[in-house]
C-alpha cells in the first residue's frame, strides 16, 4: 500500500485565492512534497529498535589474528543478531557472522599496519537484516607492539540514508550520467527542468530514461522511483 499524503488551504469566505496564488502553489506541491517524503525516509531509515530506550550507537568488536571475537559492545551484539542467528558460542573464528569474518579478511589482505595509506583504504560493506534494516560494517587494524599483535576492529552501527540511496543506481548498473537523471526523477524534476540541470537536451534525456527503465524493468518514473530508492529505504512503505 502507498501511504499518501495531502494538504488542505482555507481561508476566510468572501476572500478566494487567486490565480496567481494557485500557480504559486502548484509550483511549490512537488517541493514541498518530496521534502516531506525525503524526511519521512530519513526518519524511518534511521529509526531506532522497537522499544529501545534510545539510537542505536555503533558497535564494537574486536577480533584477534585467528579471527576470534576477544571483546564486544552490547550494542554490536545487537546488530550483528539482525544478521544472523548468533549461537552460544558467536565468537569463535567459525562462527563469528559471515559479514564480520568477510570484512576482516578483506582488512587483513588489503591492509597492513605500517602502510602509509591505510587511512584511504578502509574497507566497508553494507549488509541488510532480517528486520529489513542495512547495517555498515567497518574494519580497521589496530598497531602491533612488542607485547601485543595487531588486531581487527570492526565497527557496526546502522546504515544512514545517504549510504543508502546510493545502492539501487549502482546494484542496477547505470551510468554516472543516468544516476544524475534518476537522482533528479527522484526530486520530482521535469523532463524540461533536468535537461537544464544537467545542460543536455530533452531527448537525450528520455533516452537516458528509456535505457534506465529497460536496466531496471520498470516502465515509468514512479515505478523507477519506488524500485531504486523506497524500496531501499523504506521497505515498509509498500505492504
């Protein structure tokens, strides 16, 4: 089900709006409009847990050289069990979730303590939940001393929405010129109005459209729409 909204304009009788208060606010509704729907996304996409107290802060863990779980954040257990079911025995290299061990090898093949660029080359994922909500992961390796070896840390904490939108444009395959014309689709933007944006023409902006929506399989805006942002963000929005 779409969830809908509408606005309702009185004033007092005997004093009529007048044409160009209408055309005022018909240029303004998709405005207006998207803001609202961007901050409702926003909102959901960075809800907290049913019942909690409070936000979600990011979690901590903490994992040796054989891969094991030394030390962790309540909160990190939290997370990570909307990823999987976490047995009695989580921490152990073998059981410890797929997300976090793919995440540290990843680190500890691409990274090394002594590297001068270590701080460009962090790696991240992005993992949904069971509950629907996307999580980041990310993964740095502490430095080693003659009394202790380097470590991994993972960071896990709820994906916010500008992370999110980016994962439709690029799970699809478009191009950086496409995910400008759907990102401005997305912003209730006009044929006419993305072609100035974008200083291109109309045509070639429906035929950025038509590649876009045989990528995607859908066939108009709103469907584009739906299928790579709210889908994303909002899961709920459609039952």
């Amino acid at each position: 089900m779409l969830v809908a909204g509408t606005a309702d304009l009185a004033r007092a009788a005997g004093r009529p709006f007048t044409v160009g208060e209408v055309a005022l606010v018909r240029r303004l509704a998709p405005h207006i409009g998207a803001g609202l729907r961007d901050a409702a996304l926003r909102a959901r996409a960075e809800s907290q847990d049913a019942g909690a107290p409070g936000p979600l802060a990011p979690g901590v863990l903490l994992l040796d050289g054989s891969g094991r779980v030394v030390r962790s954040t309540l909160t990190a257990e939290r997370l990570l069990a909307d990823l999987e079911e976490l047995r009695p025995r989580w921490r152990k290299p073998d059981a410890v979730p797929l997300a976090v061990r793919v995440l540290a090898g990843t680190l500890r093949r691409t990274l090394r303590p002594e590297s001068d660029r270590d701080a460009d080359r962090l790696p991240r994922l992005r993992v949904r939940g069971r509950s629907g909500r996307w999580l980041t992961l990310h993964g740095s390796l502490t430095e080693s001393a003659p009394d202790r070896p380097t470590e991994v840390v993972v960071v896990v904490e709820p994906a916010r929405a500008e992370e999110l939108v980016e994962l439709g444009p690029a799970a699809y395959g478009l191009s950086p010129r496409e995910q400008q014309v759907v990102t401005l689709v997305a912003r209730g933007a006009s044929t006419a109005r993305i072609a100035a944006t974008l200083h291109i023409s109309e045509y070639t902006v429906q035929n950025h459209l038509s590649h876009v929506f045989e990528k995607v399989g859908v066939r108009d805006r709103r469907a584009l729409v739906r299928r790579l942002f709210l889908d994303v963000l909002y899961p709920s929005l459609f039952g």
